[in-house]
C-alpha cells in the first residue's frame, strides 16, 4: 500500500464520519424542536386551566358562596340578636 492510499482512505473515512455525524445532529435537532413544541402546547393548556382556577377560585371565596356552604354543607346558622356577644378589645 502506497502513503497516498492510506492518507485518502483516512480522508475518505474522515468524510464519511462527519457526514453521519452532520445527520445524526439534524435527526437530534429535529427530535428536541418537536418536544419543545409539544412543551410548548403544554405550557399553553396549562396557562389557560391557570386562569380557570383563579376565576373558579375568585367565585369559591365571595361571602355568598361561603355563606351558602356554610348552611348547606356544614349545617351552620346566623344565631338569633339576642344570642350574639360583641367582644371589644
């Protein structure tokens, strides 16, 4: 074998390499862009079921609601005048 074989054999070899390398980096580039997609569409539903349960939250917490909870699941009732002791710090 001749130095020149071996060196375009080593060059040929060297080429060939990089040219899978360039297409493995491609195929993992594509492969991450298609997940950060899908996180993103994620990230998306998830804002807007944020914003659900804030509204949701908000309407738990009005004194309407917490009153009306408060006699039909826990069976509570506004005493009578007579029965109500204010106490002043």
């Amino acid at each position: 074998m001749s130095a020149g074989f071996v060196r375009i054999s080593l060059l040929a070899l060297a080429v060939i390499i990089s040219a899978v390398s360039v297409v493995y980096a491609k195929h993992q580039a594509r492969k991450l862009f298609v997940e950060v997609q899908s996180l993103g569409y994620e990230k998306d539903r998830m804002d807007v079921e944020w914003g659900q349960l804030q509204l949701e939250q908000g309407t738990l917490t009005t004194q309407g609601q917490v009153e009306h909870d408060a006699r039909t699941r826990l069976g509570m009732i506004i005493p009578a005048p007579d029965r109500m002791v204010i106490v002043r710090p």
